[in-house]
C-alpha cells in the first residue's frame, strides 16, 4: 500500500474528522472510504457516458429508435413487471 499527502483547507479537515467521529471511524478511514466512493461514482459515470455514446453511434448507423412515450410507458409498466418486453425501435430518419 503506498502513501499520499492530501493537503486540506483546515475548514474541509475539520468537518472530515467531524464526520469521521459521527461514524465512529478514523479520519484517516473516511477519507480512504469517501475517496472509494468518488471512484466508483467516477468509473459508473464514464461507463453509463461510454454507454450512451454506443447507443447514439448505434442509431445514427441504423436509423432505428425509440419513441420517448414508448419508453416511458416500458419504464412504468416494468416497475411492476420485470418481465415486460422492450418497445420496438422504429425508423425516425424521414
């Protein structure tokens, strides 16, 4: 395990061991953990971005997507039915 040196405004420090001493953990623990936690929010960002970049190249190279009210509509209903099949994708180029 390697070591870093955060340097903190001492207003930001406070309120971190403050936290920590809520949570019963070390300074050093919140830290660890709240950076964890910014990294994985960081790497779910970067794939949910990825994913819609491939979705978008996807329709403009097929001409096929899906009408917002039909995906509203998929959204509602699988709320109380996981099973409910995907809205059809239609042409949306003129």
């Amino acid at each position: 395990m390697s070591t870093t040196t955060l340097k903190l405004p001492d207003e930001l420090k406070q309120k971190a061991v403050a936290a920590a001493q809520d949570l019963g953990v070390t300074p050093h623990a919140f830290m660890v953990d709240a950076i964890r936690q910014a990294t994985e929010a960081a790497e779910q960002r970067k794939q949910f971005v990825d994913e819609a970049k491939s979705a978008h190249a996807e329709m403009l190279e097929t001409g096929l997507g899906y009408e917002p009210a039909d995906v509203l509509n998929y959204l509602r209903h699988r709320l109380e039915s996981p099973d409910i099949p995907r809205p059809t994708a239609k042409p949306w180029r003129k």
